[in-house]
C-alpha cells in the first residue's frame, strides 16, 4: 500500500508530504493506521480526511520517516469509466492539508 490506497469503487486516497525546501513528495500510508486507512475509504468526508490527516502527522512512523515534515496533505479522488465514451475520468473529490502536530 504505497502511497495510494484505493478501493473497488474507484475511489483512492493520495498521501502527500511537505518538507522543509516545500517540497511536496508521496507518502506511505503508516501501517500502524491500517484501520483508519480503511474507514477513510468508506467515509471520505472533508471532517473526516481533516482528522485523518491529524493522525498522520502526529504518527510516529510518518514523524520518523519525514523528521523535517511541514504539513501533510490527503487527496481524495474518483476514477469513473463512461462505458459510452471509453473514457476514464479522474477527479479529485476533496483535498485537505494539515501542520505536523507539535
């Protein structure tokens, strides 16, 4: 589960990171969430993503993996295929971007 997580639906949830040079770069999802990984698929709110995205920059493993981590930012995108233009859309839902926790 690398920086994406997805589900049948189409839906996926992008992680991304901030540094100090203000660098965006993706980000693994920290196994230690894997239930909240989970219901975030379900319940892709804004309330829900905000909060979600509090948990990851206040996780260990992110906190460890990015020591000069700024704000992370959780994308939450559908992929839908209209079968009658063969075409597959990608569109970003709701984005939210959060400050490390201190």
């Amino acid at each position: 589960m690398y920086s994406t997580m997805s589900d049948q639906r189409g839906r996926r949830v992008f992680i991304f990171v901030r540094d100090q040079n203000g660098d965006w770069q993706r980000a693994e999802a920290p196994q230690t969430m894997r239930r909240a990984n989970e219901i975030i698929m379900i319940r892709a709110s804004r309330r829900n993503l905000i909060n979600y995205g509090e948990q990851i920059a206040c996780n260990s493993e992110i906190r460890f993996k990015y020591p000069e981590l700024k704000a992370v930012q959780v994308d939450f995108r559908e992929i839908s295929f209209d079968d009658k233009m063969y075409t597959v859309t990608n569109s970003l839902k709701e984005s939210v971007t959060v400050e490390p926790c201190r």
